[in-house]
C-alpha cells in the first residue's frame, strides 16, 4: 500500500461522487422506495471505508494525467521559502486541524461523562426486561430522567437515556424497542468511527453533510427492524407514537444538557429535522422490502472498483537524463527502451508505447536505454 498525493487525490473525487449519489438516492422519492435504506447504510460504509483507505495497492493502474495532476503537483511542490513547500505548509496545517478535532472529541466525553454522573444521582433506573420481554444479552439499563432530553443513546455506554414524559405502555414500549435496536446494531459505535473520519478529514466539506445524514438512515433502519411484521394500523401507531414524544419533548424548557453542549456527533436521537422523511417513510409499506442483491453487490464493488486506477502527472524525460546523443539525431524521432522490456517511441512529438517495435524503426531511430 502507497500513500501518495496521487492517492488522495482520487479518493477525494471517488468519494465526491459516492455522496452526491447517496444524495440522489435519500432525497428522490423514487430511488429512495427502489434502493431502500439497507443499500444506503451499505454505501455509507463504503464511503468512509474508502476515506479510511486512501492508498494504492499492488494491481492499482497508473493513468497519466497531465491536464490536472501537473498542475496540481507544480501547486504542492511550489517553495514558499526555501526547503518549504506549499504540501509542507498544508500537512502542518492538517495535523493543526487534527489535534483541535481530538482536543473537541476528549472535551465532548468528559462532558457525556459529567452528563452520567448528573444522571446517576438523579435518574430511575430500570432494564429493558422491566418493559419487554427481552432475551437476557440486550438486556440492557433503562435510565429514565426529567434532565434528559429525547429518547437516546448518549456516547459509547449500553444504557437507554428516557425523558420523564407520559406515555401509555404500547408508546413506551414502541421507545424501548426502537433504542434497542440501535444498541443491537452497535450504531453508537458508527458514531465513533465517524468521528474518527471528520479527525481526518475536518477539512473536507462532504464528510460534515454525509455524517449528519448517515443519522437519518440509521433511524430508518431501525424504524424497519422494530415495524418490520407491523401490521399497516400497528406502524400508524408507532408513527403516532414517534409524534407524540416529539411534542413532549419539544415542551420541555430545562434538562441536563444544558449550557453543557453535547455535540450530535456523539448520541443517536430521534431528532425532529428528520421525523417528518421518517413517517413519510414508513407510511409507504414497500420500506419493508430488501434491496436488490445486485445492487448491493455493485454498491461493494465502488470501492474496489475506484481503487483500481490511480491518477498521476506525466512530463516528457529529459533527454540528457538517459542518452549522451547528441539532440539534432533526436528530432525526427527516437525510441526509450523501459527496465520492463516496453518501449516508448516517439515520432515528431507523437508517443507510441510497445512491446516489440518494428525491426525497421529499430534501425531507423536512436535507442535510449532507461
């Protein structure tokens, strides 16, 4: 595996167009009801699998690409001084970026910590078994408490976070469930690995709108896994539910995470910018069904398939570099033997890659051994 410019480079623009097509797919009523949320929870991790994999590897194609990559190389090896370059000046400024991302992910978890030290003194503590017949591996702690603020998974702890809000036992139960599946499903460490992307890559703008997204279809997720042998009045009813304690919520004036400032980034919520696409969602029954397995089978295959090209910037070799003949004998034409046994001929300018030229053009140019 090599980590170059290069490398990047092709992630950068690979990964560009994987989000503008998981774009097209959340947000076209067509495509989304076709493609489904499995296919986009699979081609988000494609994305940051690929972001988290910016290398080359052995069976990795180089392109020659002067038109971009020449330019771009020009850019980053431009001295602003001597001995330092623009690349220089724009690592340090990355590993600057980086080290402020870690101070804010080791604040935000000294905050979730104060956040469970406020809630252990004052929270009513149950298990998932004390609501729903559960088997005894998720049965997980049930934290309910007036400080919180909406159904949640807080951080990377095994323990539903409830606000204090009246519920009758069916809604409460429907809660349960639906917070349960994301433990089931370990979405809060997603959280993590996102986060350990956007320390990465803070400064590429994509990664902030893919992550906020990536919210959104873990919770269609799960509302398909907690509805899936619904019948249509029973996931009306849970649709009802999830409307309801948003309006609970949404009356509460004070909890614990007040002037404390718990980024996004580090709990899974049922948050109401993305409520209304979810009933809409779920109101159309076909949301139960699985994507094609083709498709999903492609979805895999981008990454791999992206990887297989890497572009490079290509400038002619200096003559002099490999051949002490004189340049007037080169201007008609001449022929660059490579150590792998190709040949680059070049004729008034044109370049002809080969393995076996002609005899005749053997005698007729000068050889270059490289």
């Amino acid at each position: 595996m090599i980590l170059s410019v290069s490398s990047v480079f092709i992630t950068l623009v690979i990964t560009f167009l994987m989000i503008i097509l998981f774009y097209l797919i959340l947000f076209n009523k067509k495509l989304v009801y076709i493609l489904r949320s499995d296919l986009l929870i699979i081609l988000s991790f494609m994305i940051i699998l690929r972001l988290l994999l910016p290398v080359e590897w052995p069976f990795t194609l180089t392109i020659p690409f002067p038109w971009i990559m020449n330019s771009l190389q020009a850019f980053l090896n431009y001295e602003i001084f001597s001995h330092f370059s623009v690349i220089s000046l724009l690592l340090i400024i990355w590993l600057f970026g980086s080290a402020i991302q870690i101070c804010k992910f080791i604040i935000q978890l000294k905050k979730i910590k104060t956040i469970f030290s406020l809630l252990e003194k004052t929270a009513i503590k149950n298990k998932v078994s004390d609501f729903i017949d559960i088997d005894p591996r998720f049965d997980y702690p049930v934290w309910i408490a007036n400080g919180i603020s909406f159904p949640m998974i807080l951080g990377f702890k095994k323990i539903i976070l409830i606000p204090e809000i009246r519920l009758e036992k069916k809604e409460f139960t429907h809660i349960i469930q639906h917070e349960l599946e994301h433990l089931k499903h370990k979405d809060n460490i997603i959280k993590l690995f996102l986060n350990i992307v956007l320390i990465i890559y803070w400064w590429f703008p994509p990664i902030y709108w893919l992550c906020s997204k990536i919210q959104l279809v873990l919770e269609m997720r799960v509302d398909k896994k907690v509805t899936y042998y619904f019948s249509e009045q029973e996931v009306a009813d849970y649709a009802e539910t999830l409307l309801k304690v948003q309006k609970a919520i949404s009356s509460k004036t004070e909890t614990s995470f007040d002037g404390i400032g718990i980024s996004s980034m580090f709990y899974i919520n049922d948050g109401t910018s993305t409520l209304y696409y979810r009933i809409t969602y779920l109101l159309n029954q076909t949301y139960k069904k699985s994507s094609n397995i083709l498709l999903i089978l492609i979805i895999i295959s981008l990454p791999l398939i992206s990887n297989c090209i890497v572009l490079e910037p290509y400038l002619e070799p200096p003559i002099e570099t490999y051949s002490t003949t004189p340049a007037s004998d080169l201007e008609n034409g001449f022929i660059v033997k490579h150590p792998d046994g190709s040949y680059s001929i070049y004729i008034n300018g044109t370049k002809i890659t080969t393995m076996n030229p002609d005899n005749k053009l053997l005698s007729k140019y000068p050889i270059i051994t490289e």
